[in-house]
C-alpha cells in the first residue's frame, strides 16, 4: 500500500487527539484546546516511524514510550514529578487502549484499504467514517471508566480535621466530580464552610483556581495538620479551603482522590 505523508500525519492527529482528549477527561485536567491540539501534531509527528524497517517488538515499545513523554510534556505541562508521571502513565495507557481496539478491528474485519505497522495507524479512509471510529472508541473508554473505575459514589461522612493545632469537625461529602487541587503540590483539597472553617490572616496561605458551573474562582487554603474521615485517618498531604457550601445537609466538599 502507497502511504502518504499527508494523510498519515492527519489521521494520526485525529487519532492522538481522541488520546489527549479521553487523558484529559481521566485526569480531570483543565487543558487549553491549542495545548491538546499541538500535543495531538507533536504525537502523530511519531507516526513517522511507520518508515522505518521493523525492530522486532522493542521498538514499537520504544516509539509508544517516547511518544507518551513528548506529547504529555506539550499537552499538560510539567507541574511536578508525580502529576507528570502520572498523567503519562495515563496518556500511555489510553493510547495502548486505542491501539488495541484500532488492532482488534483490523484482525476481525481486514479492511484492504488499512495498514498496521510498528503500531502505527494508516487509513485511506473518509475522513467523517475516521471521527466516527474515534468517537466510538471514546465513548466506550469513558463507559468502562465510568463501569469500573468511578466507584466511590457520592457518600456523606464524619470529617474532622486539625489546622495549626485547632481540631475543627463537620459534615462532610466525599464528591466525584471535585478535583480541586493546590497547583504546586497536587495535593487534594477540602472546600469546608465558613461557618465551620475560616482561616487566620497570618495563616500561611495558597490561591487555589477553582472551576465551578458559573465560572471560575479563587480559593484560599491552608495545608491541614491532620484530617480524619470518618474513623480512618488521612495519610495524604491535604489543603482546606474556606468557601460558602451552601448545603443543609453536609458543611465541607471533599475531593473523592483523598479516599481512593
């Protein structure tokens, strides 16, 4: 089969862009569209490698690893060691995913007019049947994230936490859709009530963005001494924030990482 260029790098684009796009959604990351999208080029950029001769098994290998760190370190940055570790493994783990599908397609139908080599995806394909196939895919990675992964549920519990030797205790509601962490650490944060929680004005604090349905905001939070849930202490590195909950029935939002 001919290969051209042109075609390869925009297949591959679609492709990697469906990768970021599902990591992203993964990693709760606020990304910016032309982050994902260079990160896509950049990824399908090492589709190139489908001109070189085979290398046995490490290669492909090799092309997915370096493939992984180059468009992880365009799309989402590089805030810390571990968040950056993490949303590779990620990034990496969803482009096996697809590639295996995109593979098991390929034994089960033959399509004459697709190639498989190196791991890397050519089409002569319409481009609208592309964005189906991707679409399909994507779909079916959220549904098994969500079937499989998603299975704290959203619980009320008892929370009690310290903050500069002060034990504060309060209602608390483990949330799935919180994924408010402090920006250098990563660490998880806890939006608790002002009328439980309000921190003193020489309280060494930290700006939290935050993004909410109405928009995005500003938190401040301290770094927490201790935090118990429920009767289980805490052994991660944990933020409070002060902030309005507005909820009769629990007094702090709890990022659902802390207990995962």
């Amino acid at each position: 089969m001919t290969v051209y260029v042109d075609v390869l790098i925009f297949i591959n684009t679609v492709l990697d862009y469906a990768v970021l796009l599902t990591a992203q959604k993964l990693l709760k990351r606020d990304v910016r569209l032309w982050r994902l999208l260079l990160g896509s080029f950049v990824g399908a950029l090492f589709a190139l490698s489908i001109f070189i001769g085979r290398g046995g098994t490490l290669l492909p290998i090799l092309i997915r690893l370096l493939s992984s760190a180059a468009v992880t370190t365009v799309a989402f940055g590089f805030h810390s060691g571990k968040e950056y570790l993490k949303a590779t493994a990620v990034t990496l783990a969803v482009s096996a995913f697809y590639c295996g599908v995109t593979i098991l397609f390929y034994q089960l139908v033959r399509p004459p007019n697709m190639l498989i080599y190196n791991d890397i995806v050519y089409l002569q394909i319409n481009p609208l049947l592309l964005l189906l196939l991707t679409g399909v895919i994507y779909a079916l990675l959220l549904l098994l994230h969500k079937l499989f992964f998603e299975r704290i549920k959203n619980t009320v519990v008892n929370l009690r936490f310290t903050v500069e030797n002060r034990e504060y205790a309060c209602i608390g509601k483990i949330d799935t859709g919180c994924s408010v962490v402090e920006p250098f650490s990563s660490s998880p944060v806890i939006i608790a009530d002002k009328s439980i929680f309000t921190i003193t004005e020489d309280a060494p604090k930290r700006v939290i963005p935050c993004s909410t349905l109405s928009g995005s905001s500003l938190l401040y939070a301290v770094k927490a001494d201790s935090v118990t849930i429920g009767k289980d202490p805490v052994t991660k590195s944990v933020y409070i924030a002060s902030a309005d909950v507005n909820d009769r029935n629990f007094q702090a939002i709890i990022n659902s990482e802390i207990v995962r």
